[in-house]
C-alpha cells in the first residue's frame, strides 16, 4: 500500500464518518469480541452473534479482527458488521474452505453439516495471502436507516477500515442469492461474484440458504475508494 493510499483512505475514512454523523448514526469501532458479544445480545436479538465472530467458537485476537456498530441518537443499536483477518499464506482461499467452510455458518439457524456444501469458483482460486472475510452486515428495520444508502457508506466505511488496518490482498464474504439478487453487492461495493457456491441445510427446513461469494482484492478496493458516493445518499433531515 502506498502513502498516497494511507493518505486517501484516511481522508475518505473521515468523509464517510461525517456523512453517517449527519444521518444520527454514531460509530463504535473495537477488537474485543466478547464486548460485541455482549452488544449483540442486548441490542440484536432477533439476529444471534453469527459463528464466525462468536468468541466462544473462534480465536479472535485483538490483531485479527474488528468489529463495526452504529447506534441512533438514543443509544440503541442500529447497525453491525465485522471483519476477521485470515493469513492463507500460499494456500488458496478454495483450498481453505474445501476442508473449513463450516465454520463460517449463518447465526441463528442449526446446520445440516452432511446436507452442506461449498464448491468453490473462480474467484476462491485466485485468493490468497492476507484475506478479510466481512460479514455481520445487519441493519435494523427503521425506515430512518433502511432505503436511504447508507450501507454503500458503512460498507465502505469497513472497506476503508480494513484496508488502513491490515493491508489486505483480499476481502471477501458470503451474501444469500435471494439478498444478491436485490443488489446488495453492488451497494456495498463488492466488484467480483462467485454465485452459488456455499449452500446450507437448515434442519426443519426443505430448503436450503443458497449464498454467493463476494470479493475484492487490494486493487478494487483502491478503486471503489474513489467512486462517488454523494448521489447516493440523500442529505439528512434534521429532526
């Protein structure tokens, strides 16, 4: 990464916290995952802690993961997303997921592990080295949030995060096909898809969740960091 990457990506960085302060959505960024355990308890229940960021289940250090939440004026949690750092090495991130996919399940639901499977695409091959998987994108059904942009700004807020804090060759996570499918992606910024290569079975359900991969690597992201993003997000209204 270059200076003038740490440059930008800082300027950029503090646009998009004014832009989400002007909308009433205040940032809280930490490492500790049993604080966002605790968080996400209290102010999300109707979405449990997802598997990847559970403390209880993962070794998440301080040096390899970060979480993201927005709280409203009155302190109520409105928004989640977090990212964890993976080092592959010279493994492929399909080679990774081949023999570890299961750890990277949906919250909430209990898993068929036999009725499961991940095949992986083009882009899981060419993965490799420092790669973030982002996920916990959550955003509570409050029409002062929802509809109005504001996941392409905290989307690329984490973008930003990441790539400052780690230096990533690669960031990628998993988006249902039925939530890809109403551009989700695109919003949030992700230039490259792998579509239906992670599929769930849920037990006491006929069907399966069915999910794309998405992914960037360092060079897209130097590029979505520079895309506009004023028309994408109406000017707040002061209430």
């Amino acid at each position: 990464m270059t200076i003038q990457d740490v440059y930008d990506g800082s300027r950029y960085l503090t646009e998009t916290l004014n832009t989400l302060k002007s909308h009433h959505l205040h940032i809280e960024v930490g490492d500790d995952f049993d604080a966002y355990a605790e968080i996400v308890k209290a102010g999300r229940p109707e979405q449990p802690l997802g598997p990847p960021f559970d403390p209880e289940k993962q070794f998440l250090p301080a040096a390899r993961g970060v979480w993201i939440i927005g709280r409203n004026a009155k302190g109520e949690l409105v928004h989640t997303q977090a990212m964890r750092l993976l080092d592959l090495c010279d493994q492929t991130l399909a080679r990774f997921l081949r023999s570890r996919f299961g750890e990277f399940p949906p919250g909430g639901v209990t898993i068929d592990g036999e009725g499961s499977w991940f095949r992986s695409g083009p882009g899981a091959d060419k993965i490799t080295g420092r790669a973030v998987y982002h996920g916990e994108m959550w955003m509570k059904d409050d029409s002062a949030y929802r509809g109005r942009g504001l996941i392409d700004q905290l989307a690329r807020f984490s973008f930003l995060t990441a790539m400052l804090h780690w230096q990533p060759d690669f960031v990628f996570g998993f988006i249902l096909r039925s939530v890809a499918r109403r551009g989700l992606a695109e919003r949030e910024g992700y230039m490259h898809c792998d579509p239906y290569c992670l599929s769930w079975k849920i037990e006491g359900r006929n069907e399966p969740l069915d999910c794309n991969m998405v992914w960037m690597a360092m060079e897209d992201l130097r590029h979505i960091m520079h895309v506009p993003m004023k028309q994408m997000v109406p000017a707040a209204v002061e209430a």
